[in-house]
C-alpha cells in the first residue's frame, strides 16, 4: 500500500476532493467548479489538473499515490462505465479509462450515492458493519447498498435507487422519473412538504405550519418537535411510507443497519420515532433487527467513500 489515495465527488455545481493517507484519514480538502460547458467534457480535464496542481504545491510524488477514486452521479457498473450522467451533460463512457489517460494513476469510479453509502460503511455511521444500506433524505431519496462489504451495482448501476421504489397507487402527481407514487415523493425534503400541505388543506385544526410563508421540511420536524398535532401527523404520514419502503428494501438485502443522511436527517433520532414502527410492521421477520443510525460524513462522506474505493 502506498502513502496516500484521492477521493474525488462530481457535483452538478462544484468537484469536491480529498487526499487520504493510507489509514483513511483525510489530509487535505479542496474544490472545483463543476463546468459543465460543452456537454462536461472539461470537467474530468479539470479534475485532473488540479490533483496534479495540488500534489506539486505539497512536494508529493505521483509515485506515493495509491489511486484515484470518483463518485459521479447517473448509473455507473462496476467497470467504472457511467451510462449517461444527464445534469453534467455526460453520454456513455468509461471515467477510469478517460481520467488514467490524464493522470497515468489507477482509478476507480461508482455512482455517487454508492460512493457515500460506502464512505458511511467505512468511516461514518455504519463503521463496524459490512451489510448496510445508506439512505439520504435531501431533495430527492437516493440510497446505496452495501453487501458484505461490497457496493451492490446491478447490471447497469442503478442499484440502490431506493428513492424510485413504488410506494402508493393513488398519486396524482408525476415524480422526477415520470413514474408516480415513488418513495421520493414522501419521504424526500419535498416529499415532507408536499405531506403537510396536503394535510393542511384536509384537516382545518390550527397548525404553527399554517403561519410559514415559505414551508419547509425543517419547519415541519421544528413544529413535530413543539408538539403541533398537524405536524405530528404528517411524520407519522413520513414514517408510514419510509418505513414500508425500508422494509421492502430489507427483504431483498437485509442489513444490519440503516444509515440515514441528507437535509431532512438533521432533524436528528426523532426520525426514528417514527421509521421504525411502520419498518417493524412491515418487514419480514429475519430483517428486524435491523439497526437505525444517522450518517456522520455530512458532504464529506462522497470523497471518503471515493478514497475508500482505492484503499479498501
């Protein structure tokens, strides 16, 4: 094993990077705008000019470098293919053959929520597991399953979009995947949102919710936690349709633990208040031991995992 690795998270707005030492600490963190002029074809030139930029200002050899990792979003195997990566304008090709032809280093690449559930795995909430599935609440429900240690891709690497598991039959409105009823449209930032407003045109009972002008997932966790009876209904609404999710998720992969993140997480364990009688109502019964824990990363987890990729 060599000295360092990098871990590389493409953003539709900005690159974030990381050099690791070989113990998976990290020692340096740095970014990028993400350009995506062009159809994105600057951005894996530009990622490779700043690590070689980065490594010459710290006096660090090439030869020290165990690899480069990447998480990038869209479908990507297990080759490192990503078959077409819409927000960054990216069609069908293979990132660790395009990015070693700048760098000459090994590289690694995995769709970005795989990438974060495997930093969570290796470094964040789920240390210590080797079967977990990583669930981030922020605009929309991404997921990432790791199984015995392992990123579960699928035959094209979608596996583990979680957010796009059919939930409900009756929903008028059109998820981002143009599906209706996905998981996404519940248990997302938006999905908490489009709850209360919902319950607040059905239940007239006096709710702090109705006095927001801008509603919020926040204000609903905020109000949930002053005891506002509306508020309290939607999570259970959350919960229901989180928690049947997850246990439909953990007939197939059974974890040990359930990691959760993004934006709608800062509400803290009182998520699982909520998750966790609808996941034990629903969930098979090998499955139900099954722990719940926030993931610890934040925005770091997606250059971890990238590291963890080369280091692991």
């Amino acid at each position: 094993m060599k000295k360092y690795a990098i871990g590389v998270d493409i953003g539709g707005t900005t690159v974030k990077l990381g050099l690791f030492d070989k113990d998976g600490c990290v020692l340096e963190k740095w970014e990028i705008p993400t350009v995506k002029d062009n159809n994105g074809s600057r951005i894996l030139p530009d990622i490779a000019a700043s690590i070689q930029k980065r490594l010459a200002s710290m006096n660090i050899e090439k030869d020290d470098i165990q690899g480069v990792g990447v998480g990038a979003p869209g479908p990507v195997d297990a080759e490192g293919t990503v078959y077409k990566a819409v927000n960054l304008g990216w069609d069908v090709f293979n990132i660790p053959k395009v990015l070693n032809g700048y760098l000459d280093l090994p590289v690694k690449a995995a769709n970005d929520a795989n990438v974060a559930a495997f930093g969570e795995m290796w470094q964040g909430g789920g240390k210590g597991h080797m079967n977990m599935v990583a669930v981030t609440l922020g605009t929309g429900v991404g997921g990432g399953i790791i199984v015995g240690g392992n990123i579960l891709t699928g035959a094209t690497g979608a596996g583990g979009e979680i957010g796009h598991i059919h939930i409900e039959d009756n929903e008028p409105e059109a998820c981002g995947c143009q599906n209706h009823g996905c998981l996404e449209q519940y248990a997302s930032a938006t999905g908490v949102v489009r709850l209360a407003k919902r319950r607040l045109q059905q239940d007239q009972q006096p709710s702090v919710l109705r006095e927001q002008q801008k509603l919020s997932a926040k204000a609903v966790w905020d109000a949930v936690k002053a005891g506002d009876p509306v508020a309290i209904q939607v999570a259970e609404q959350f919960g229901e349709y989180l928690g049947k999710g997850l246990a439909a998720v953990a007939a197939v992969a059974n974890p040990e633990v359930f990691v959760i993140g993004g934006g709608v997480s800062r509400a803290g364990e009182i998520l699982f208040e909520y998750i966790r009688p609808a996941y034990d109502k629903y969930a098979f019964h090998g499955c139900r031991n099954a722990e719940f824990a926030l993931a610890t990363l934040g925005n770091d987890a997606g250059i971890f995992g990238a590291a963890g990729l080369i280091l692991n």
